[in-house]
C-alpha cells in the first residue's frame, strides 16, 4: 500500500472512533430511571408478561415469548462457535 492508501485508512479509523465515542456519551447514565428503556418498555413487560403469555416467570416470558427470536439467534452463534472450537481442536492428528 502506497502512502495516500494508508493515510486513507488512518481518515477511515479516526472517524470511526470519533463516531463511536460520540455515540457513547449519547448513552444514559448507568441505572438512570430516565432512561427510554425504563419508561417504554420495561412498565409494559412487568406489567403484561403474565397477562399476554401466561408465564408466571417474567424473565423466561422476557426471553422465551418476547425475544424468542433474539434468543434463538444468540444459541445459534453459541453453537457455531462452540462447533468451531470443537473442530479445530478435535481434528485428525498427523502421526
């Protein structure tokens, strides 16, 4: 790579982490009951979950019934991970 390539690539960086640091001092502060989760969504799967699921655990209705499909996709990275790991280390040796 020529320099103008590697200068392109620095520009490139730099203005990632300039993004991602703004977008973290755009997030709430830590447990503050202000926060756009505590005043949406959170009220509304306290107070529905059991009425709307019939699951009297909130959180296995949060993560069973509400976000099945996130929790679906996560167990599918989890297993395709844990397969990877299980294929490379338990490939055939060379004697």
């Amino acid at each position: 790579m020529n320099k103008l390539n590697h200068l392109l690539v620095v520009i490139v960086l730099l203005a990632i982490g300039v993004m991602m640091s703004i977008a973290v001092l755009e997030m709430p502060e830590f447990a503050d009951p202000d926060a756009p989760i505590h005043r949406h969504v959170a009220p509304r799967y306290m107070a529905m979950s059991y009425q709307e699921t019939g699951v009297p655990n909130m959180v296995t209705a949060i993560l069973a019934d509400y976000r099945g499909y996130d929790t679906l996709g996560e167990l599918t990275v989890i297993f395709a991970g844990g397969v990877a790991v299980l294929s490379i280390l338990g490939g055939k040796r060379k004697k």
